[in-house]
C-alpha cells in the first residue's frame, strides 16, 4: 500500500448540498426556513471549518477512471476503472481551510421537485466557497494504480468530474481543482 498526499487549489468556486435535517418552524414560510438552514447543507469539521466529505473524492476518481478509459497496459482491453473503485481508499475529508461562519450564501431559482425541466419553480440557497485549498490523502491498495497513472487521474478528474453541487459531470462549472503537488509514502 502507498499513501498519496495532493496539494489541491480551487480553479472555480465550491459548493455544498448536505442533507438538511431542520423541520420548518410553525408558520414559517419557504423563504424564511431556506434563509434560517442554508448553513445545515455544509459538512464541518469539530472545528467548525468547511470539509470534503472522503466519499467526494472517492466518486471523483473512480468517476474519472470511466471518464479517461486509460488501459492496463498488457492487459488487452482492460481499464483502471475497477481498479480505482475497489483499490483506492479515502478516509478522511479534506478541510478546506475556510471557517463555516464565513461563507456566503446563493440564493437560486430551481425545480421544485429537483428535476431538471420540472414544472414549479422554488428559490433555494445553498452556500459558496469562492476560494478554497487543502490537503487530500489517498490510500492506494492496488499495485497496478501506478503514481503516473493516479496524478493524472486526480488532475483530470480535477478539471472534468469536479466536486460538489453543480460540478462539471453533472452540467455545472464549481468544484474544479488543480493538483499543486503530491507527496508519495
């Protein structure tokens, strides 16, 4: 097993869309309630600051294992796909180095029903991260993810899968990352 340590830097803002678990208060309408629990859609660490949930980046690059189709070499037709998915292990988030308390909200108009193209409209606020940086650590079980191999992976999922609420594999443009470094153990 090899520990992978990546430096990432924001290339665009990020964005949250945790569960809320806050009922409405009585009376209060839609408005008021989204005003009063936007904050609950962020993940926070014990100490209060903005986190990547691990399972973020485990969906991000097993995303861009399928995104890139890069072959095993002397392995016929054969991807790292599985290999990513099953090989690769991430067991903490990411802080991002920003304070929960400092975020600002972004108020949107969307389906109310959360499909795309749905009939009713409702205003919704969801949190924004301009700017965010941090340390990732990956645990790389398989032996065929080789270093070259992974970096790539990670900046192209960086650039193309992206994390978060409205990232590019889902139509969006937040989430998207550069690799400033990785660290091999």
């Amino acid at each position: 097993m090899r520990i992978a340590t990546a430096s990432l830097a924001s290339l665009s803002p990020y964005s949250q869309s945790g569960f809320k678990t806050s009922p409405r208060e009585d009376q209060e309408d839609y408005d008021a309630y989204e005003e009063r629990t936007w904050r609950e859609h962020l993940h926070l660490d014990a100490n209060g600051f903005v986190e990547v949930p691990p399972m973020a980046f485990m969906h991000l690059m097993s995303d861009a294992a399928i995104f890139l189709g890069t072959k095993i070499p002397g392995r016929r037709n054969a991807t790292y796909t599985k290999r990513f998915v099953s090989g690769l292990l991430v067991l903490e988030g990411m802080n991002t180095g920003v304070k929960g308390e400092d975020i600002e909200s972004e108020w949107l108009w969307m389906p109310g029903d959360g499909k795309r193209g749905g009939g009713s409209r409702v205003k919704k606020c969801y949190p924004l991260i301009r700017e965010w940086k941090g340390q990732m650590t990956f645990h790389v079980l398989d032996d065929l993810i080789t270093e070259a191999v992974f970096e790539n992976t990670l900046s192209q999922g960086g650039s193309f899968i992206g994390i978060g609420r409205f990232r590019p594999q889902n139509r969006g443009f937040y989430g998207r990352f550069r690799v400033d470094s990785v660290s091999w153990e």
